[in-house]
C-alpha cells in the first residue's frame, strides 16, 4: 500500500462539497428539520481514516465555508467543526476499533455537544426560544452514520487512499 | 490554534462589522454550491413549464389578461390620484415622497437553517443591493434583506421569529408592531389591548415607521382575536398576504426616503444642511 496518495486532498474537497451540498438542499421535501449535518459526519469519518492527513485546520476552513453558506456568525460552524476533528483525532485509534454501533454513539454525542454550543451562540445572538426541532438533526445524523461510514469507506477503498 | 482563531472570529463578527469583506470573499467559493443545490427544483420547474398542455396555457393567457385589463384601468385611475395627491400637497405647502424603484430576484432553492426563516435570492451587491432594504412579492411584504453577498443576498421574511415589523391597520390607522413567530404562515400583534378596535378580516399595512419599510404597503390579515381575562393585552394573530411559501420571484425596493420640496423657490437641501436647519431653533 503507497503511504501518500497525492490525490487525497482533491477527494477530502469534493466530499466535503457534496456533504455542503446536501446540507443545505431540501432532498425529500417536509424534512428539513431532519437534514442531518452531513459535512459534520464527512469531517468526522476522514478524522478516524486519515488522521495524518487530515488535521483540525482543514476541518476549520470547512467550518468557515459552512458559516458562509449557512448564514452563520463567522466562526461558529469553524469552532464546532474543529472540535469534532479534533476529538476525533484523538480517538481514531479507538474508534477504529470499535463496531458500528458504538461508533454512532460517539457521533451521537460529538453531535449533541456540538449542537449544544451552536445553541448557546444561536441564543446569544437572538432572543426567541429555538424549537425542538432544532435538534433532530442530532439524532438523525448518529442514525446515518453507518450509511455515511460505508460510502465513504467504498470511496476510499476504490481510490486507494490511505 | 483553530479554537483560538474561531473564538475570536466569533467576537469580532458579531461585535463589529469589519469581517463583511471576508465573507463576500468566502462567498465566492460557496455560490456555486448553492446554485447546485438548487438545481434540481429549478429544472423540476422548467420541466413542469414545458409539459403544460397548450389547453392550460391558453386559459391562462386568457387569466392574465383579464388581470392586466383590470390592473390597468386601476393605474389609470392611481396616476389621476397620484397627481391630484401631489397637486393637493401643493395646495398644503407640503413635500411628497418619491415613487420607489424595484428590482425583480428570483429564489434560490436553499434552506440554510430549518429553523430559522431566512431564504436566499439571486442578487447581490453587484445590482447594488444592501441589507435593510424591503422585500415584497406581487400580493404583500416578504421581508427585508438581512445581509448583501456579491451575488446572492439573505432576506429574513416577516414570519422569521427575530423579525418585528411596525404596522397599522387600514381601516382607522391603529398602530402596532408585528413579530414572526416561526409559523410559516403566522403572525403574532402581542401590544394591542383589550379593548383595542381590530377585528378579523382587517388589513394590516406598513405603517413606515421603522425607517426599512415604505409606508402604505399590505403586509398581513387579521384572522384571530382572543381575550384571556387573566391577561391585559390580546391575542391577535395575522395571515401574511405575500405568498411565503410558494413565491419564487420577489421585488427588492429601494425607497427613496429624503422628501423631495416642492417649494420651486428653495433648491432641495442636502441632508446635512437639513439637519443643522433642525437644529437651529
């Protein structure tokens, strides 16, 4: 196996795209509330895999565009994005190990943390009560994470990155 | 690092204005995505428009003839009372108020946070647009532009649960606020009392108060008004009349706020001037 593929970085960027794509398309109208945050889970899934390849800063450019995109304060989606990378940098080993189900575990509650943050800035920003719909994107994301896992994976297996 | 830098991204960009260009910058990069994203309603649209049988097309031809019949003979009559207004404010010594000059954007199909009612629209400050500014579509007010990019613009619309908007009522000119209430077609008149003289069926209309919205357009229809006898002020809820939910092209308006003197004696001061006339006693 070649220890650098020098193509990666081009597939960490058209992933992400299509993650940004689809986070802000309605794919099935009448579920929005449910749209996962899919460039979170693309961050998270190229963390465990490349983790030398892959870093916190990446991760916070990412976040940067998703601030833009989003319509976000600036920074926002770049700290929490950079959290999640970061964390799962640190736990890949682990992670690596682990069967599905815990993984979408962890993404459960690296998405519910995150959530909690962008709650707390959303709130400071704005007076009104945010819905409770606000965070079912949590919990959908956790539920897509095998989904998310194996495409990735299959993309990866299939342009030899590593 | 990256937290460190995030953090203070977040201070600066929401105490001060100094990272707009950064994000015009950034919005470079992110445009084509959202024009992608759209893509697909865009062409399900096209593809409907192709497929409408020659029938159906004809009949609403016929329809919007019958509306542009009708409409027109309604601006005959507003150009008389436009000038009869003016010629009356003659008469008054009074100013009048400029007519307003619209540009027509079309609705990308992007929902950028599910709970917030924020849209996107295909122009930017390449056509000279700029936040605050007015929203409306062909029955009421939208919203107001909330942030400009290079090629795209936000517009918060009024059912935003952040956005408050100064109406009054048509029929005696009471005046109120509206807020959003995060509802897709709901409105929320939370300052009125009791005893306050609106009923269902009333039109509320800007009131042009707030300085963003010209006056005199139609915004929202009363449809519900509840007393609790343990509250002091009622329940009033309005049905926005612009078509939220289905509209896809809306007028961004640039009102011209200075009134223009019809006095033909006196040049019509620059605003300074007008400012330090005010402060003289």
């Amino acid at each position: 196996m070649p220890s650098h593929s020098p193509s990666a970085p081009l597939y960490f960027i058209a992933t992400l795209a299509c993650a940004m794509i689809l986070r802000i398309m309605d794919l099935f109208p009448g579920t929005v509330e449910f749209n996962p945050d899919w460039i979170a889970l693309v961050l998270i899934y190229w963390s465990i895999a490349l983790p030398e390849r892959f870093g916190v800063f990446t991760a916070f450019t990412a976040g940067l565009l998703t601030d833009v995109l989003t319509s976000h304060l600036l920074g926002q989606y770049a700290l929490i994005y950079a959290l999640y990378s970061y964390f799962s940098i640190r736990q890949h080993r682990r992670l690596r190990q682990f069967p599905l189900i815990q993984q979408c575990v962890f993404v459960f509650f690296c998405l519910l943390g995150g959530q909690s943050l962008i709650f707390g800035m959303e709130s400071m920003q704005a007076a009104n009560r945010l819905p409770l719909s606000f965070w079912y994107p949590v919990l959908t994301g956790a539920l897509l994470w095998p989904l998310v896992f194996s495409a990735l994976r299959a993309i990866r297996v299939l342009a030899r990155i590593s | 690092m990256a937290i460190l830098a995030s953090l203070a991204l977040l201070v600066t960009d929401f105490r001060t204005p100094h990272l707009h260009p950064l994000r015009a910058v950034l919005s470079i990069a992110t445009h084509p995505l959202q024009l992608l994203a759209s893509l697909p309603g865009d062409n399900l649209k096209s593809i409907s428009g192709t497929v409408l049988s020659y029938l159906e097309l004809q009949k609403e031809n016929r329809r919007l003839k019958e509306t542009q019949l009708i409409n027109a003979g309604k601006l005959l009559k507003l150009e008389a009372l436009e000038k009869e207004n003016i010629r009356l404010r003659v008469l008054l010594e009074n100013s009048f108020r400029l007519g307003e000059q619209v540009l027509i954007a079309e609705l990308l199909s992007v929902k950028l946070a599910p709970y917030e009612h924020t849209v996107v629209v295909n122009k930017g400050t390449r056509f000279g647009v700029h936040p605050e500014q007015p929203v409306l579509d062909a029955n009421g007010i939208v919203g107001q532009v909330i942030r400009a990019l290079p090629s795209s613009s936000e517009v918060m619309l009024i059912t935003d649960p952040d956005h408050a908007i100064p109406v009054e009522v048509n029929r005696n000119g009471l005046r109120t606020i509206a807020f959003g209430t995060g509802l897709p077609n709901r409105l929320q008149l939370p300052f009125l009392a009791k005893n306050a003289d609106i009923v269902p069926g009333d039109l509320l209309v800007t009131s042009g108060l707030g300085g963003v919205f010209p006056a005199g357009y139609p915004v929202a229809v009363v449809d519900k008004f509840e007393t609790r006898p343990d509250k002091s002020f009622a329940n009033i809820y309005a049905t926005p009349k612009a078509q939220l939910e289905t509209s896809r092209e809306f007028l961004i308006v640039w009102s011209d706020t200075n009134p223009v003197f019809l006095d033909k004696d006196k040049e019509p001061p620059p605003a300074e001037q007008l400012e330090t006339e005010h402060a003289k006693p």
